[in-house]
C-alpha cells in the first residue's frame, strides 16, 4: 500500500500521532465512491422494494386468487410425489410468501449495504434501518388497500425474512472469502 502525503490537521500541515494508529491527520478516513456493482445493486434493491409495495396494492380479492392458484399446485405438486396435502392452507401460503420475499430484500440489502465487507466500506445501520421501515411502510400501504389490512405480525415475519436474507448472505461471503483464504 503506498503512503499518501496529507496536508495536515484541517489543511494546517499538522499531523497527530495516536496509539495504535500512527499518524493521522485528525480527518475522517475518505470513503470511496460507489463502483458499478454498487450501483446494480441500489437499482435492484429499489426496483424489489417497489415489487414488494407493489404487491400490497393488489387489492385482497386478487391477491387471495392468486395465494390460490398457488396453493392449488402446491397441492397438486405434493399429491404427485406422493405427500397429504391437507396441512397446506392458504394462511400458511400466505405466510410464506411474505418471509420467502422478504428474505429476497434481505439478500438484496447485503449486497447494497455490503454488510460483510471491512468497517469504513459497510453499511450495517442503513441495513438494520431499511431492514424496519420497508416491512413497516408494506403493512402501512395494505391499511389502505380494498379487503386488506396492515398487521403487526406480519411486520415482525417480514423483519424475519429480512435479518435471514442478511445473515444468509454474509455467512456466504464469510465462507467464500475463507474459501479463497485457503487457496492462496
């Protein structure tokens, strides 16, 4: 790494020398700007959590259509390989679409707020933020959409399905990152 040459407290020339850390020109540590990737990955992460809002609109008689064709070939499915269906409702469907599409925002969010990366290049508190406010602003949204209504737990399940995307991601890269550590 090379050194750079700094101009000193506050572009005054002088430096401070603290334990631990050297010489340090008393200034926060300058933060590079978002690659590419970076970008993609705001992109993506905007356009799921319009997905997700977009769902909350449908009005219930549509979404519970569609929660029923779904449980419709899940049924189907289960029959074929031959388990009882019978336990299979459209509540539990329902359930777990939203931790499945959750778990997708929280995935999504890893890769934005690169929750696995050095102190400094990281974003956690963005993360836990959004992580809150996306599932609290879905339940909001459903508080004034026909036949549907914004339920507490379900604000908690989506929280689930988002801190699972983030801990499932950044064990992954954890695991890669070691993964790569060994071969060198």
């Amino acid at each position: 790494m090379k050194d750079r040459k700094t101009t000193g407290l506050h572009g005054s020339g002088k430096t401070m020398d603290l334990p631990g850390r050297g010489k340090t020109t008393g200034l926060p540590e300058h933060r590079t700007a978002a690659g590419p990737g970076q970008r993609v990955a705001l992109i993506l992460l905007i356009v799921y959590i319009c997905f997700i809002y977009g769902n909350s609109l449908t009005p219930a008689h549509i979404s519970s259509r569609e929660s029923g064709f779904l449980l419709m070939k899940l049924h189907d499915f289960l029959e074929m390989i031959g388990f009882d269906s019978r336990w299979l409702t459209e509540h539990i469907v329902r359930k777990s679409a939203h931790f499945i599409e959750y778990t997708g925002l929280g995935i999504l969010l890893a890769f934005y707020c690169r929750t696995w990366m050095p102190k400094g290049i990281r974003k956690p508190r963005l993360a836990a933020e959004l992580a809150f406010l996306v599932p609290f602003v879905d339940e909001t949204i459903q508080l004034f959409v026909d036949g549907r209504s914004g339920q507490v737990d379900d604000v908690w399940l989506d929280l689930c399905g988002v801190m699972c995307g983030l801990a499932l991601t950044t064990v992954l890269a954890f695991m890669r990152k070691t993964d790569r550590g060994k071969l060198k």
